[in-house]
C-alpha cells in the first residue's frame, strides 16, 4: 500500500509500475546499434570518462564554444577495477570539436567542493553567466568515503578566448563559492543515503537538472529516494522550484517507482513538437525482483511541466542495449535535436546470457560513445538509424 504524496504541487505525480513494463513482452523493443572497436575512443590514457553533459543554453541546446562545444563529464584516474572510479569522481571539461573530445581537465580547484568527490549534474549559459549544478558527494577530508549526496551550484564566466589569458589554457574566470540548493529534509526525500554502499543500492539525492517553465519559473529535477515509505526499490525523480526570495520549494516527485526501482538517474526535459519530454537512465540490476526490463534510456512526455506525464511507448523504454552487449553504453543524455550521448561502458561481450559485468579492465570503455539520434511523435518515440525487436 503507498502512502499519497502531499499537495504542495499541483502536478499529477506519474506512478511507475511493474504493470506498465509487463507491456515490453508484447514489443517491439529499440536497441542501440552494438559498440565496435572503432567506435570506442578513449581521450586520454590516464582517465576514464562516463557521465557527460553539455554547456547548454536554457532549452538544453549546447551553447557554440571556440568552434565547437564545452561539455563536462565525471572522471577518475584508470584503475584496475573501473567500478572504483566512482569513490575518486571529480568532473573534468572537454572541447568537442570536429565529432572529438579533448581534454580540458579539472573542473574546480582541488578541495573546492564540499564533498569528498563530485558527482553528475547539468550546465546552463544564461546571460553571460555559467551555472554548473553538480552533486557533492561524502563530505570533504573524510577518511572512508560515504555516500551522503547534497546538490550544489556554482558560477562563473568564460574567458574570452581571444582573450591573453588564453596562454594558460585557462577556460573558466574563477568559480563562486557553492552554493546549496535543494535540502531532501526527510519529508518526501530521504537524506540517508548510504543503503548498503554496494553500487546500486545505496540511495539517492544527486543529479540536479534545471528547466524553465513558459513565465520564467526555474524548476529542478534530481534523482531521489522515497522519504515516506523506505524500502529497498523506492526510486523517485525528483522536483523542486525557486521561490522569488531564492530558497527552493520541495515538491512531490515527478516519477514514483516504488516498488519498481531504485535508481532513476540523471532526469532532465527537453522541449520538442511542442511537448515535453523527460527522460531518465537505469539499469536491469536495479529493477525489483520480478521485474524484468532491460538496462537503457527510459521516458514520459506531457504538456507541462505540471503533467499529468505519460510513459513513451506505453511502458517507459526509449531504448535498451542490444541483447548481447547488455552493459554496453549508460547514463544517457538527451538534446534538443534529439541526439543522444552516452559513455561506453563494458563492451565487446557478445554474450546474451551474461548476468553481471566482468570483472577488470579488459572490457571497459571509459569514454564518450557514439551519438544517437531519436524520433519522437507524441507519446511514441523511434530510435534512428535501428529496427525494432
């Protein structure tokens, strides 16, 4: 029995149910094209990249920067077990450029932020100014790291590039001091995140995303727990909104998947056909027991922001990865013109059977993959360039 979430939003909360993925056995299913060796450029020797995102105008389009694009992705230092990266996480920017990535390096100065490592977020230009939001993960100079996640923003500028501080290859005029938006409060969003610390099952507070409402209204989106009945799948998206005196309003979720799942990661809307378009990212693992839906890209649309939302294609799956590469490409980020990034995660498998990740780096990509690209029409949405099965 799930208890109502309170009235303080006026939206229609979506309820995400193993009823609505029971649709996925009747198909067709979307797959993403499988990873080749070709596809699979590392940008550096010395890191492995995975969630990315792009300096982006207020609609999530990637802003033009110095001929191409600034993005920001996590990265951590090659490890022998690449599930690690996540305990050593700082966000590194990038120049994409003619289809590349190049190395920018480290967002922020050491020690800057106020978690033991930085977690995935969203960047918007706005006015000139830069908003990096990012999750601070831990808590600085602790000796074991744990997972308590709180959601920051910080500012800054450009530096024209023509201008002679350019020399040093310096992006970024200096950062504010974070500032913290959203506070969980244990009302409808836990703040005990830790679970078992096991990837996977530790719970969630992380991923802020913004989009502004026609009128103005600054709304963010995260990946959330369920406050109000904890359990091992209480998975929600989360929302708040900027009051005018700045602080942020808690609202009810936007997407309910007790019961269902527990991670619904990295949330974020775009505008296309006149509707809107969330999306989120998850994983087989992280399903309920019972439930089986695959790893990939997942959705709803409606007309605003208050809902009431739809799930695409009747069940939620955008696409999954293909059947015998079940862990090849994750943390997928939607754009405006309906392209797709993503990072390439464990490929080269070739094994429908497979029922966990290999262990080591022989099958870990650790870098941008290749672009996708969507149709959407409606409540119905097509994966280009693939057939459906």
């Amino acid at each position: 029995m799930f208890t109502p979430f309170g009235n303080a939003f006026a939206g229609d909360v979506l309820r995400w149910s193993g009823d609505d993925l029971a649709w996925l056995e009747r198909g067709p299913v979307w797959r993403a094209p499988v990873i080749r060796a070709g596809d699979v450029v590392r940008v550096s020797d010395s890191i492995d990249v995975w969630d990315s995102w792009p300096l982006a105008d207020s609609y999530g389009m990637p802003v033009r920067w110095r001929g191409g694009e600034l993005w920001f992705a996590l990265a951590a230092p090659v490890l022998d077990d690449p599930e690690a990266r996540h305990g050593h996480a700082r966000i590194h920017h990038f120049h994409r450029i003619d289809g590349r990535f190049v190395h920018l390096g480290p967002t922020f100065p050491d020690g800057f932020t106020p978690g033991s490592r930085e977690w995935s977020g969203s960047a918007t230009l706005r006015e000139g100014l830069v908003t990096l939001r990012f999750t601070a993960a831990g808590e600085r100079g602790e000796d074991r790291p744990s997972f308590r996640q709180r959601l920051f923003s910080a500012t800054t500028r450009l530096i024209d590039p023509d201008a002679s501080e350019q020399a040093d290859g310096a992006v970024f005029t200096g950062w504010s001091e974070p500032a913290e938006l959203a506070v969980p409060r244990d009302v409808i969003y836990t703040s005990r995140h830790d679970g078992t610390g096991r990837v996977g099952e530790i719970k969630a507070f992380r991923d802020p995303a913004a989009w502004w409402a026609e009128g103005g209204a600054e709304y963010l989106l995260f990946t959330a727990s369920c406050a109000e009945a904890p359990s091992s799948h209480d998975g929600l998206i989360g929302l708040a909104r900027r009051e005018p005196d700045g602080t942020w309003c808690n609202l009810p979720p936007m997407v309910d998947a007790r019961g269902t799942n527990n991670e619904l990661e990295r949330p974020h809307i775009i505008q296309s056909g006149g509707l809107l378009y969330l999306f989120w990212s998850t994983q087989a693992a992280v399903f309920a027991p019972g439930i089986a839906a695959p790893t990939g890209l997942y959705g709803a649309v409606a007309e605003r922001i208050e809902g009431p939302w739809r799930l695409l294609n009747g069940h939620g799956l955008v696409f999954a990865n293909p059947v015998a590469e079940p862990y090849q490409t994750y943390s997928w980020w939607v754009l405006p013109d309906l392209t797709v990034a993503a990072f390439v995660d464990y490929w080269g498998i070739d094994n429908p059977g497979v029922v966990a990740k290999p262990a080591g780096r022989s099958h870990f990509g650790g870098t941008f993959a290749p672009f996708l690209r969507l149709k959407l029409h409606g409540a119905r949405s097509i994966l280009k360039g693939t057939s459906a099965s």
